[in-house]
C-alpha cells in the first residue's frame, strides 16, 4: 500500500467511523430529510445537546446510506430464503 493509498483509506475509515453510532446514524436520516435543530434532533434521540442547527453538507450520505440499506435488504432476504428452505 502506497503512503497515499494508505491516507485515503484512513479519511475514509474516519467516515465511517463518524457514523459507526446508531444515534449519529439517526441524526443523518433525519438531516437527509431537512434542516434540524438540535434540540429537535435531541429529542428525537433522548440525548442532552447544545441548541445550534445542523443540516448536512452535501447529500452524497444519503446515497451511500441507501446503499447500506439495500445490502441489509439482501441479507435479510438471503436469510428468509435459509429460514423457509429450512422449514420445508
């Protein structure tokens, strides 16, 4: 792995990181809808924040966020399918 290769996988780990918590995983589905407060989005989760606003930068989360939910759609699927083939 080349010392570039090897920043743009830590920038993109640190992405993904960023979002590795089911609260800020909430937050950024909610920002894909509109602009929030966070005292709504605050109480939305149950969680004590700061009153600033927050929106997201760019909606380029939304689509790798679609992406992630199409996988667990697969998954789900793939596991019916070894449910229903189990139980015949």
């Amino acid at each position: 792995m080349t010392n570039e290769e090897r920043s743009r996988s830590q920038a993109v780990s640190q992405v993904f990181k960023a979002l590795g918590h089911p609260s800020r995983a909430f937050i950024v589905e909610k920002l894909r809808e509109s602009e929030h407060c966070v005292c709504e989005l605050s109480e939305m989760i149950g969680a004590d924040m700061s009153t600033v606003y927050y929106s997201l930068a760019c909606d380029c989360l939304g689509g790798m966020l679609s992406g992630v939910e199409s996988i667990l759609h697969m998954q789900l699927d793939s596991q019916s399918a070894v449910v229903s083939s189990l139980s015949r």
